[in-house]
C-alpha cells in the first residue's frame, strides 16, 4: 500500500492506514494499494456555478447559494450547504426557497462559467494531452503518458488540484482508476475537494450492493423499468446473461453487462467532430403540460450550451425533438441568422418552437424531450 499527503504531496509505502501524513502531519491523506499503478482519473470542479459566484463575491463565501431562477424558476445547482438542505438540480425554484429560505439567488451567468471552465481546462491539457472534457466542469484524463515519463499520476493530479485552487479559487474533485467508469464513480465518493480511488481489485465487491442508477448511462426511465424487474442493485444484473440484457435494453444491454461487472474498455479522446451537439431526456411520466415541457427544455438548453462551450463551438441552427406517446418523433427547427452558444438564446428558440407544436389539433403528450445545435463555424 502507498500513501500521498495531498498537502506536501509526498508519496511514500505504508504498512498500515494512518490518519494523517508521516512527513507534515496534514490530515490530507490518500491511501490505496493500487495508488502507484492507476492512471485514468475523472476530475469534476465542486458546485461550480456556485463555487465561481462565492470566489467573486466574498459576501457569500459562507452562505447558502443557489444558482438559478429565469424564466421558468428551475434552480441550476446549488452550493454544497444549500444541498445538505435538500436543494437540488432542476428542482423548482419555490420548492428551494422552502426548504432554504436564507440561500442567496444568483442568476447563471454562463459567459463567466465558460472562462473559468476553459482556464481550468488549460491546467488538465498542461498536464496531459489526453484530455476528454464531458462538460464546462468536468473531464477525463489519462495519465498513463506522464506515469511512462516517470511522474506519479497521484501526486500529479493532487499538484493540479492545489494549483487550480490557488490560481482560480475554485476546489477540484478527482476520482482515480482504471477505466473511465469506475473513475467517474470515484470522483463522486469524497466531494467536496476530494480525492478517491476505486481500485480494480475491489471493483466487483464495491460495486454489487449499490443501487443500479450508479451505472453510467442507467437514467430515472432505465432505472425504473429495472425496478419493475425486481432490480434494484448491481448485483442483481449479474446474474442476467449478455443475450438477455440485449434482449431487454437494446444496445445499451451489452455495455450494461460489462459495466455492472466494473468492466470499461473506452479510451479518454478529445472528439471535435461533431456536427451537432444535443441533449434529450425521457420523461418519467407523459405529459403535454406546457409548462412542465418548457421547464425541462430550460434545462436541456443549458446543458446543450454547456457542451457548446466544452467544445469551443458556436451554432446556427436549433432543434427541437419530440417523441409522442404514441412513438411518433417530431423535429422542428430554426436557423438563425449568426451563431451562438447562449443558454439565453437556445432556450428562447426553443421554447417558441415547443409553444407552437404543444398548441396543435389533436393535443398531444410527450415521453421525450430534446434540444440540439448545429451549423457550427
């Protein structure tokens, strides 16, 4: 077993769990028996949105913050103490304010969120090239180049942490592991400004009791056609044989089966070659509610704008997906006269594009939702 104090980022061999580091006594301490082996890492920026607001308004440092409001009141996310409140994601706007009434509003301010998502981006690529950004605030890296190099992938990416924190004033989580999905759980184990590592010798035994919408790509409507199978844990999706996972969810069945098991062949690679970029969702329940529509294409339109951003594009023309009850998908579209990546904008295309389609004879209802940008200079 090794251990890394993540504040003088000595690496040293360990016999035994210690609580804190032999060299400078910090608390900081990361211990694994595969520490000096892995390479692959997820690293997420903590709260984002509402870790740029705090590092530019000391206000509010030790205050609840919520990131959100427009024109439908979702909140887009919330500071780790208005969390601990029950505040989450997506969640309406009045609902966070009961269950936090003393959390500061902040509107998003995306423009600003771009920046510092692409300057901290600049200290992953400083590292290494093998960088796949997922969002603004989150991305993979492989450290195997560096580890080749004789560099110590865990004492790096605890140097990139303690140097983001520095110079952007905002706190890293990073997940470290063997492949891209255990690497992801990780990263989501010790938030906020954590560091965890999920091993491969321990993946199977970690991975079999916890719930399957832990699995990468399992959403609310996968999630819930499992639950009416009677799965509810990894485990359980073991004991499926590969045909029958295919025969159940399609394409997706076969990656299901290797990633219940802890198993993710997947390489980290930057792709900018997309024509367009999107973001849909399936609906837990059918609706043709307009309201309830145009709150889930808010959110889908600064999720698009998010991706935009990751990948340094700009659109022209705008999309809006809809699958009926009935199965039936309708597109509608409008190209507009320059390009944009503003939230602000998409959702305003989008939303008019949905008003028109949810006011047509026979009303409809809805099980899918999606908005999507293309024409990119």
């Amino acid at each position: 077993m090794s251990s890394l104090c993540r504040t003088c980022l000595t690496v040293t061999p360990t016999a035994s769990i210690s609580p804190r580091c032999a060299s400078c006594g910090s608390p900081k301490v990361v211990q694994h028996g595969e520490l000096d082996t892995l390479s692959l890492a997820h690293i997420d920026c903590d709260a984002f949105y509402a870790a740029v607001e705090k590092r530019d308004d000391p206000s509010i440092r030790n205050k609840p913050v919520i990131i959100g409001g427009g024109q439908r009141g979702v909140v887009t996310t919330a500071c780790y103490l208005a969390r601990i409140q029950g505040v989450r994601s997506a969640m309406p706007m009045y609902r966070a304010k009961q269950l936090c009434p003393q959390a500061v509003i902040v509107k998003p301010n995306m423009a600003k969120y771009r920046e510092t998502g692409l300057e901290v981006r600049q200290y992953f690529r400083a590292l290494t090239p093998d960088v796949e950004p997922l969002s603004i605030d989150e991305a993979f890296l492989d450290l195997s180049g560096i580890a080749r190099a004789g560099k110590h992938p865990a004492q790096e990416l605890a140097r990139l942490a303690q140097t983001v924190q520095d110079q952007v004033g905002i706190t890293l989580s990073i997940g470290l592991s063997h492949n891209k999905l255990l690497a992801k759980i990780a990263s989501d184990l010790d938030k906020p400004d954590g560091f965890a590592i999920l091993g491969q010798a321990e993946a199977k035994d970690f991975l079999a009791d916890k719930p399957v919408k832990l699995i990468w790509g399992v959403g609310p409507a996968t999630a819930k056609r499992m639950n009416a199978l009677g799965i509810t844990r990894i485990a359980q999706l073991r004991a499926f044989p590969k045909e029958d996972m295919i025969a159940m969810f399609g394409r997706f069945g076969e990656r299901l089966y290797h990633f219940c098991r802890g198993e993710d062949t997947r390489r980290v690679r930057e792709d900018r070659g997309s024509k367009s970029v999107s973001s849909e969702t399936t609906l837990m329940t059918d609706t043709g509610d307009l309201a309830e529509l145009t709150a889930i294409v808010e959110r889908l339109s600064y999720r698009v704008a998010e991706r935009l951003s990751t990948y340094e594009l700009a659109g022209k023309r705008i999309t809006l997906k809809l699958k009926t009850t009935d199965f039936d998908i309708l597109s509608r579209s409008q190209t507009l006269d320059g390009h944009t990546a503003d939230a602000r904008v998409l959702f305003s295309v989008a939303q008019r594009l949905l008003a028109a389609e949810v006011a047509r004879e026979p009303l409809q209802t809805y099980r899918l939702l999606g908005v999507g940008v293309a024409g990119f200079d």
